[in-house]
C-alpha cells in the first residue's frame, strides 16, 4: 500500500481523489483542501483537513493546485525531507520548496469537470531528483495507469506546448466547424464521424502521412473558394496561416 | 435492387466500389475507369469499361473522380434524362451536364488508401432536383449509412470548409504537435490518448464548453513560456493567432 495525502480541491485534484480512492493498492489517506466544501461528495469529512498542522504522515504528498499557488503550498508544509510532487505540465521541479524531496506526477490529460475518465490509458509523465523517489512514484502511477513515463523538465515543458496544439488549438477548430455549421443550419453532428476518424487515423498513420485536403494538394481553385466563402477575418486569417503551413511542411 | 454504375478509380471511388460490392440491396452493374488497372484487385475484369459507349444501364450513375473532371465525365455520358450524381463535398450541382437529371451523393469523411472504412456512421450528404430523385437517392444512402442528410450546394460549400477546419487543419497541429515531440526525444504516442478525449469529448460537450488551456484561462504567463519555447517562426504565428481567437471568441 502506498501511502498518498492529497492538496487540492480542483479540477485534476478531484479526478486523482476519485480514481485513487478505488485502487485498493494506494491508501489515500487524507485531502488537504482550504475549501472543503468541493469534496464533500467525493470524501467522508473525517479525511479531509484544511489545517497544514494537521497534514498526516504518507509516502507521497501529491500537490495539485492552480500553477501559481504551488510554491506557496509546499513552502507551508510543516515537514521535510519527505516526497512531494506537483501534477502540472507546465511548472517545473524547482517551484517545489527546497526542503522536501522533489518530484513531478504529471497525468497527461485534458479533464472535464464531471466527466468521469479512464485513467489506465492516461500517459503519467514522473520526475524525481533520485532512483529510489522514482520507483515509489512509478509503482504509484502504475497503479492507476498503464502508461508510465520518465519525462525531466525540458521535455515537459515541449510536451505541455505540444499538447496544447494537439488539444486546446484542435478544440478551437471544433468551435469554429461547429460556428460555420450553425450559421449555415446545419446540425454539428454531421462532422462528428470526420472529427473521429481524424483522430483515429493518427494512431495508425503519422500525422504526415494522413494528412489530406485542398492545401495539401495544392488545390488553389477550392481554397480560394473557402476564402470567398469565409465572411468573417479571423477564420480566413486563420484559413490562409494553417494553408500556408501545410505547405510549407509538406515542402521539407 | 439499386443499379449502380460508379465512374472513377480514385480513393473515394475505391471506398465506394468496396462498399457497395458487398451490399445485397445494390446492384453494382459496372465501374468505367480510364485506368482500369487501379481497380483489378476490387472487381472482375469484366465488370471494368473504359469506353463511353458501352457503360451499361443503370438507376443511377455516380461519378466520383476529381473535381476539375467532373464537367468533362458527365458531359460524354452516352444517354440523357438519367439520374447522374457526383460525390464531391465542394463541387456545385450545377457542374454536372444538363442533359441529365442531376445530384450529389456526398459521403463526408476522410478516406484513406488502403484503409478499410465503416461507411455506417458516415453521414451521406444528398442534394437532387425532384423529390422522386430525392427518395432514390436516400434508399441508396440508407443501404450503407445510417444517416442521410438532404444538404443543398450552399450548404454543403460551407460543410466542406468546416471539414476543412476539423479534419484537414487539425491533422496539421497533430503534425506540429508530433515535431516538437521529435524534436524533445518523446515518442508521440503519449499524446495519443489527449488526442483521443478532445475528440471523444464533444460527442458529449459542444466545442465551446470543452474548451480548455492557457488561452482561454488568460494566463499570460504560461502563454509567454510557450512563446519562449517555440523556435520556430511559423509555429509562433500560430500558437498566437489562435490564443488570440480563442480568447475574442471567448468574448463574444
């Protein structure tokens, strides 16, 4: 049983709350969250605390809280020498105060508020400053995922910008196919299968290889087309910019 | 039975051809292909012509090669007052030749070469001049898909944009996001399960309130660290751009 206490009440915090308290191999033993009202419905109140003075002992203290509040948290832990890690993508090991051991359990996922997620597929991205750290947290992660990465801050950091292409920009494109469709009285679903298979298709092909449409085939009749068509300047700005890209990639 | 004759050898054509083969409720007449080569490994020879005149009767005819060929196919038709339709999600009805009765039978999704397709999901996209026409053509729809749209020109102009955004755009940033993970030593598929949920998720969630990232949460520090990141000028212009639309969008 590995031991685990919890800070944090947000989004991520509550998606490892619900998948670790059902892992019969981690204990978690306490939430520390100032608003503990958030997990009520997740928590017997007995385990949650809201004093740093009343933080239990664990293996691992995992912090997941917004960015900017990281440092703060583990400058307040009433203990050191202990291994305490953060989930974020985008921070890196040395927001962690000096005083404890150091380490990051990034779950590589967008979660969804509500949304229940399978965490087994989840890749779990872990950094430690020394071996022994790493394997506590790699025998934590695979209990609850079957994906385990050793990924240090750099690659993190490259991982975390390639994942907001691969998600938040993609999303966005989602909004703006679902806006033209909306403005022209068509229901979204009707793209629901190419967004799928799109999606699909890249656990096969590389994203080269199945990349398809009128930029790649230099198609300037149709793209033009496009263009007249788009009455509103950001989505043409955008057209032409990810047009061009597409062939300026394609030419090296 | 539905007789069909289907005019064209490409991708589209092949996932057509392979289709509508194994259906009971079709009748594939014949195919006409100037290449009839491309096509031995789907069909018997003797169901292949490549000669105008002895395309053989059938309820309808469907031409899916290249755009700019479309015109020119439908044109040498050896008949007239036939039902003659194309597949193309951004040609006009209107560039098929008069002397037939015209449609589109629009299957919206991406093909790929060699990769077999459930055309069950796929939503066809049908557009005729009469009603009888009409009622042909979504008896054929149904016997491969289970959804069937009545979509006109106009409409379906805007359906090939947006699929231009959600398909072809979104392939790129897939792209993006597997360079930079070359370029950082990380195999991508640990971004394949992202990729996955972001589409999953707005089966569930329209795009707008799926959307999450440091644009939408305006944080400009994280922003700021990504730009710092990215070496790439052509990459830059893009993270910009679309931060900037996801936040004006968000604003609206």
């Amino acid at each position: 049983m590995i031991k685990v206490v919890l800070l944090g009440s947000g989004n991520v915090a509550q998606h490892l709350i619900e998948v670790m308290k059902n892992v019969s191999s981690i204990d978690l033993v306490q939430v520390f969250a100032r608003n503990s009202n958030q997990l009520n419905h997740l928590l017997p109140s007995s385990k949650i605390v809201s004093d740093y003075q009343k933080i239990a002992a664990a293996d691992v203290y995992i912090i997941s809280v917004s960015d900017n509040a990281i440092a703060e948290v583990s400058g307040k832990l009433p203990f050191d020498n202990r291994l305490v890690v953060h989930t974020s993508g985008s921070s890196d090991l040395s927001v962690l105060d000096n005083k404890n051991r150091k380490g990051v359990f990034y779950p590589l996922q967008t979660f969804t508020k509500g949304k229940k997620v399978d965490f087994t597929p989840i890749p779990i991205c872990l950094e430690t400053e020394n071996e022994q750290d790493y394997q506590l947290l790699k025998n934590l992660g695979n209990c609850i995922s079957k994906k385990v990465f050793q990924i240090n801050s750099e690659q993190r950091k490259s991982l975390h910008v390639a994942a907001v292409f691969v998600c938040n920009f993609v999303n966005h494109l989602y909004q703006i196919g679902n806006k033209i469709c909306e403005a022209n009285q068509i229901p979204f679903e009707v793209l629901h299968p190419l967004i799928q298979e799109t999606a699909q298709k890249i656990l096969e092909l590389k994203p080269k290889e199945a990349q398809t449409g009128p930029a790649l085939r230099n198609d300037t009749k149709t793209i033009q087309k496009h263009l007249d068509f788009l009455s509103d300047e950001n989505y043409t700005t955008i057209y032409k910019l990810l047009t061009q890209s597409i062939q300026n990639g394609n030419k090296l």
